[in-house]
C-alpha cells in the first residue's frame, strides 16, 4: 500500500491523481445512487496525500497550484474528473477553500486550518441560499451564532470544514468563515433529486443555532467577491470538467473498438470531430489557468478570458455528448453501458451559473477595447 507523505507528493502529485482516477472508475458505478458519495475515494486523496497537496509549501503541503500556470493542479483536477465528476466536483471546492485560506486568512488561521487539511479534514465552499433567506450572523457572548441554511451544498455531510458565506451582523457586507462540522451534524440530501452527480451529496446544511468563535471569521467584509480571484477561479471547475468530457470520449471509443466499428467512415467522422473540442476544450483550460496565475491582465479582461472559457467547454462537453450519443446509439442510454452514467454525471455538471451573463459580459469587455483581438488576451499563449 502506497504511505507517501504530503511532501513526497511534491513530485508526484499527477501521479497520485492518475491512481485516484483509475480507482475511482472502477467504483463509480455503485456509488450512483440518491444516497451515493465517493466515501472510499475520498480516502485514497488522504491517503495519496492529495486533500494536504494544496497547502502551501510554507505550510507544509505540496503547494498544489502554487506552480507556474497552474499545469500541476489542471492535471490533477482533469484526472480526478475524469475518474468521477462527482468526486471532482468535491475535491474542487476542497482546494478552492484552501486557496481562499491562503488568500485571506491570518497566520494563525493558517496554522490551525492548513493542519486540519494535513490531517485529512475534507474542506468545501458553500455559497448557495434559497430565494428570501440564508445565513446569518449574530454576535454571541462567546462569538457568533449562525441561523439559517446552505443549499446546493456539496459534500454535504461529509465535509467537517465549511467554509461559507454570510451576512454580517448590520448587514455591513458579506463575511466568510471556516465552520467546523461533525459528520452528518444538519445535511439534508433529500433535495438534490438531479439525474446526473448524483454520487456527490449534494443538499442543504442546516446551520441554526450553530456557535462559532470570532477567529472562524476569514477576512474583512465583501473579500470573498473580490475581483478577479472570485470569478477567474472558474477555470478549476473547466478542468475537473474537462476530465468528464475525457471520460466520456474514451468511453465512445472503446465501445467503437469493441464492436468493431471503427472502418466506418461515418464513425470515424464523429470520433475525429469529437477529438477536435476535447482538443479545443483543453487549450481554453490551460491558457486560462495561465492567464489566472500570471496575474497580467487587467481584471477585467482576466474574468472576460475565463468567462470564454467556461462557455467554450460546456461547448466542447455538449458536443461530445451529442457525438458520442449518435456513434454508440440506444446502447449507450441503457444503464449497463459506461457511457449513461458518464454522460448523465458530464450533462448535470456542465449546468454551471450564470452562462448567459458570463458569455455577454465577455462581449462587452471585448466590445468597449480597441485592442487588436489577436492583443486581447497578452499575445502568445504561456
């Protein structure tokens, strides 16, 4: 059995990811139900050290996106997305906490939550609340006291370190804090009735009457919208998406192998046509993940470059789907064949917020400069 430490990881981070990937399809099937999450999957990211990879070097992690462009954590994100979109879409807002840690938090926070990751504590950013109400912040003679929920909340149940959003006591802006959380302590995973990711648990945190200390409170007020980070970072989600469209692309064509199907002209049309926006769909994602970690751009332009982006791989996912689909036939929308989970998980996946509103605001970006459009984005590629 494989005992590497965090630090060994430093190296080896892909690899721990392409060995996660590998186990987690092989379980995915059987944790695709209503009550499904990816419990033994989870496990094998503390084990290979992957949940402590995002800490900070300094912080005795692997420093997981802390490299130039960011080419180590698409990697990863990619193949833990491909081996399950559900335990992907998890894993993702486990390092999108650490990295909001890392941003805002003060050093003794820092201490206390990079050890909680260290130690294999399951992190998570839930900042979704039904229409006319979510949470809210009371000071308490001991801290604060949480009311209200958390919806579309994944992980829900199983993630112990939460990082939220909430109003602050006087309305005085949005504040996040870091809540502790036993396992099981207020999830609802009754709402989530999706017909894909159904495996990732998620539901609704009830928080009421939840205490937390004053130190649970990361950063000033509003830090969490704060520009470019809360938008650029979308570009993890593109790859952990990216890895979903792998899936499902692999899974099309072993099935055209298997059957021997592959001398048809037709066939191989769709696949080679297929290729091209898994191609597409990786080049957006990698120049994005630069884009966002050189920090170059104006802000601006940084959210318009990664707006494209999300809108270019939902793009590219619907079209393998519709490929795929075409090439493999009813077959592939009965539950023995691997492509009517992958594709049912890919399609509820790629239903991310906002697609009109980021597509728009891009062109408006783009429309207000009077940048050569070959200038738009910092010239070449990294």
């Amino acid at each position: 059995m494989d005992q590497r430490t965090p630090a060994d990881l430093t190296h080896d981070v892909v690899g721990a990811a392409r060995a996660v990937s590998l186990s987690a399809a092989q379980r995915a099937r059987a944790e695709d139900r209503d009550d499904g999450f990816p419990s033994d999957d989870v496990a094998d990211l503390v084990r290979l050290g992957l949940l402590a990879a995002p800490v900070p070097a300094g912080w005795g992690g692997a420093g997981l996106g802390e490299e130039p462009g960011a080419r180590n954590l698409i990697d990863v994100l990619r193949l833990v997305g491909s081996g399950s979109l559900a335990l992907g879409r998890v894993y993702e807002g486990h390092v999108n906490a650490l990295q909001l840690v890392a941003r805002h938090g003060d050093p003794d926070q820092c201490a206390r939550l990079f050890a909680d990751a260290r130690a294999g504590h399951l992190f998570g950013v839930w900042n979704t609340e039904p229409p006319g109400g979510g949470l809210l912040l009371a000071e308490d003679e001991a801290g604060y006291r949480l009311t209200g929920v958390k919806t579309f909340a994944s992980g829900a149940g199983f993630v112990t370190r939460a990082l939220v959003t909430t109003r602050a006591p006087g309305g005085e802006g949005t504040l996040m804090l870091v809540v502790p959380l036993a396992p099981g302590a207020g999830a609802d995973l009754s709402p989530w009735q999706a017909q894909g990711m159904r495996a990732s648990a998620t539901g609704t945190l009830d928080f009421d009457g939840l205490r937390v200390p004053a130190d649970a409170v990361l950063g000033g007020p509003d830090g969490y919208f704060r520009q470019p980070d809360f938008s650029a970072g979308a570009w993890r989600f593109t790859a952990v998406q990216l890895g979903g469209i792998e899936a499902v692309f692999d899974a099309w064509r072993t099935h055209l192998v298997q059957l021997g199907r592959g001398a048809d002209p037709h066939q191989l049309a769709r696949l080679g046509e297929g290729a091209i926006a898994v191609e597409g769909a990786r080049q957006w994602v990698v120049r994005a993940a630069a884009l966002a970690a050189d920090g170059v751009l104006a802000p601006e332009r940084m959210v318009a470059f990664v707006n494209l982006c999300r809108l270019a791989v939902e793009k590219a996912g619907l079209d393998v789907l519709r490929l795929a689909q075409r090439s493999v036939g009813l077959q592939g929308f009965l539950r023995t064949h691997p492509l009517e989970r992958l594709s049912r998980d890919l399609a509820t996946y790629l239903r991310q917020p906002g697609p009109d509103r980021a597509l728009t605001a891009a062109a408006a970006e783009i429309l207000a400069t009077r940048d050569r459009v070959g200038d738009l984005w910092g010239g070449d590629a990294a």
